[in-house]
C-alpha cells in the first residue's frame, strides 16, 4: 500500500515535471513569435531629483501576450535569456528608448533613458558597436541614455568586457550598477570599473528608517560612493519617510512607487503636466 502511494507520488511528480516542460516550451515559441510581431512594449518608471523633479525615465520592458495579457519581465527575461532571445530584444530596447529620448526632448522634456542590459549582452564583442551603431542610425545624443547592468555582467568580466564597457563610456554612455549590495563582489566591481552610478537595491531601502541596519549600511554606501564620485540612485522608494531619509543623507536621485510606477510613455508626460 505504502509502495503504492509513493509510485502514485511519483508518476505525480513525473506529469508534473513534464506539464512544466511543456508550459516552457510553449512560452518560448510564443515569445519567439512575440519579437517578430513586437508584442514588447517600454513602461518608464522616472528617478525624481531631491526637487521631485523627473531627471531620468528608466525603460523597463512589458510583453503585452495576446492570450496571456500583459507579463512580467521576470517572468520572461529569464526565458529570454536561455535561448538568447534577450540579444534581440536588447537591441529592440536599445532603438525604441533611442527615439522615445528624441520625441521627449522634441516635446520639451529633457528626461534621459536608462536602459537595462543583461549579462549575456556583456559577452558579446560587437555589444559596443551594435550601440554604437543604433545610435548613429537614430541620431541619438548618447548623453540622453544611461546602461544598467548588474554584477552578474562582471562575473567572469575578461578583457573583452573590460573593453565593451570602456568603449561605451567613450561613446558618452554613462553606467550604473544595478541592485547595489546584493552581489557578491560589489566592491571590487567598484574597484576594477569606472562606473558613473550605483543603484542602491530596494532590500536596502525596504526598511528605512526603522531598522538600524539599514540605516547604517545605506549611509555607508552613500558616504562611499560620494567619496568616489559616483551619482547614487535609491530603487524602490515607497513612502514618504524612506524618501526624506534619502535625501537628508545625500542620495542624489530617488526612484519607486511613491513617485510613480512603470507606465506608458504618454502617460509619463500627463503625469508631468499635472506635477
Ligand atoms: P530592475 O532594473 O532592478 O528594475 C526595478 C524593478 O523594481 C522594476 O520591476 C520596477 O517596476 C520595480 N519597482 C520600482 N519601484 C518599486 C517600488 O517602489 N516597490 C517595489 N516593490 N518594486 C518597485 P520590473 O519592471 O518588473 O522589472 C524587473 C527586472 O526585470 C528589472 O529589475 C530588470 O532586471 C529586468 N528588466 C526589466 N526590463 C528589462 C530590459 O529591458 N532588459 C533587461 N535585460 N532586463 C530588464
Ligand atoms: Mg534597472
Ligand atoms: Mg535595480
Ligand atoms: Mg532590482
């Protein structure tokens, strides 16, 4: 009887198993297709200077499904990145912020774009020039644009991606590092890297000001980063307090749901009209 059961469990376990592998192929077909048919969308989530002022829309990538509705990236990049869909939809991100900068700053709004890359970006040789490139063809100022990229692009960061990343900041890209402290080697990475930024991961600002150790790590990071000359962005900025505590502490520009969520680029300029 006992046997019985756990054989049950098994072949439970088994159809379990393959209904998922199922499932996963059918959202890789689907976002295979996806791309062709530019189901992908840009929301923009603005970082407000220590005026509230909107300074830099970050891009953050929507697939609007026809039969799933609109999805999560973190439901999709990781797909995306295991069958190397992501260079393609990097590309796509790269041209649509290029020319949303320019239709901004055709309408008055001197916002920059921050785009996110992900590490397999990092590891191809031409990711410089591809930019580069798109810039060029869209008649982008690259000074309108910012990169994010996490520590997981620097892992096994060889001189290859030391020379990416040198030839986009020549190119006037400015980088940031993304979900500061949740890595491994965050310091190095400071270390070895002429970053522009740091973006202080919202786990950091979650607690603030209530719990001491937040406190006392994201005035460290702050005092650091300020002696290195490096802008400090705070990500996922709630309230009111977690947002004084910031700016009393220098953090120089602040992002998160109590200033706006993610939302569409036409929506981004009512809310600026209204502001
Ligand atoms: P990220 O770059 O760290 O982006 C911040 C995420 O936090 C966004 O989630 C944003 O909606 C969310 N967020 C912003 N403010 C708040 C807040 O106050 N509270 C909370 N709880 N969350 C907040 P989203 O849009 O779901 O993106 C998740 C991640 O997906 C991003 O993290 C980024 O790593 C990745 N991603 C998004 N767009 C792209 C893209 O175009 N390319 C690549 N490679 N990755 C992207
Ligand atoms: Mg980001
Ligand atoms: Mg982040
Ligand atoms: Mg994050």
């Amino acid at each position: 009887r006992a046997k019985g059961a756990g054989r049950n469990r098994l072949a439970c376990f088994d159809s379990q198993l393959a209904a998922e592998a199922e499932e996963r192929q059918r959202l890789e077909g689907e976002l295979r297709l996806a791309l062709e048919r530019g189901e992908f969308e840009l929301f923009y989530q603005p970082q407000v200077d220590t005026d509230n002022q909107a300074q830099v829309m970050e891009a953050l990538l929507r697939w609007r499904s026809p039969s799933r509705g609109l999805v999560s990236p973190a439901v999709f990049i990781p797909v995306l990145e295991d069958t190397r869909l992501i260079l393609e939809a990097s590309r796509w991100v790269f041209r649509q912020a290029c020319r949303q900068a320019l239709s901004w700053r055709r309408q008055g709004y001197n916002w920059r774009i921050a785009i996110n890359l992900s590490p397999l970006d990092f590891h191809q040789p031409d990711l410089a020039d591809t930019l580069i490139g798109i810039l060029d063809e869209e008649g982008t100022p690259a000074e309108l644009l910012e990169l994010e990229l996490t520590e997981s692009a620097l892992l096994e960061a060889d001189d290859m991606v030391q020379e990416t990343l040198r030839r986009l900041k020549d190119a006037g890209l400015p980088l940031f590092l993304d979900d500061f402290g949740t890595g491994y080697a965050s310091l190095t990475y400071l270390q070895q890297f002429r970053f522009d930024g740091i973006k202080i991961d919202r786990q950091f600002v979650a607690e603030l000001p209530d719990n001491p150790r937040s406190v006392a790590l994201v005035r460290g990071i702050l005092t650091m980063a300020v002696q290195l000359g490096l802008e400090v962005v705070a990500e996922g900025v709630e309230n009111e307090r977690q947002a004084a505590f910031l700016r009393l502490n220098g953090c120089h520009r602040l992002q998160g749901f109590h200033f706006a969520r993610p939302q569409r680029a036409a929506d981004c300029v009512r809310l600026a009209v209204h502001a």
